[in-house]
C-alpha cells in the first residue's frame, strides 16, 4: 500500500484540517469493516477508486 500523500492529497487534507475538521474522520461517512471512520486520506483514495471504477465502461 501506498502510504507517500501526493501533493493533491496533501492539499486536501490540510483544507480538511483548516476547516475544523479531523484527519482521522472524512466527510462521506466511510467506515472500515470494524466500523470505525476510515481516515481521510484512506477514504479518499477509496473515492477515487470507486470513481474510476465507476466510470470504466461509460
């Protein structure tokens, strides 16, 4: 797994941060399979994967 942030993601989670947020939250309510808050970064890339996945045979 990839743990390096791109410099992308290292700009969205420091606005993340800026607005009061915590970077061990994210805003789509995305959990783990023990049910405690993925982590932003972790939910963002998993956003991105559903996207791509989403958008492969469109």
């Amino acid at each position: 797994m990839n743990t390096a942030l791109t410099a992308e993601e290292k700009c969205r989670l420091r606005k993340w941060i800026a607005d009061g947020n915590d970077p061990a939250d994210n805003p789509w309510l995305m959990s783990g399979e023990d049910g405690r808050p993925l982590n932003f970064i972790t939910a963002w890339r998993d956003m991105l994967s559903l996207e791509a996945e989403h958008m492969v045979g469109l």
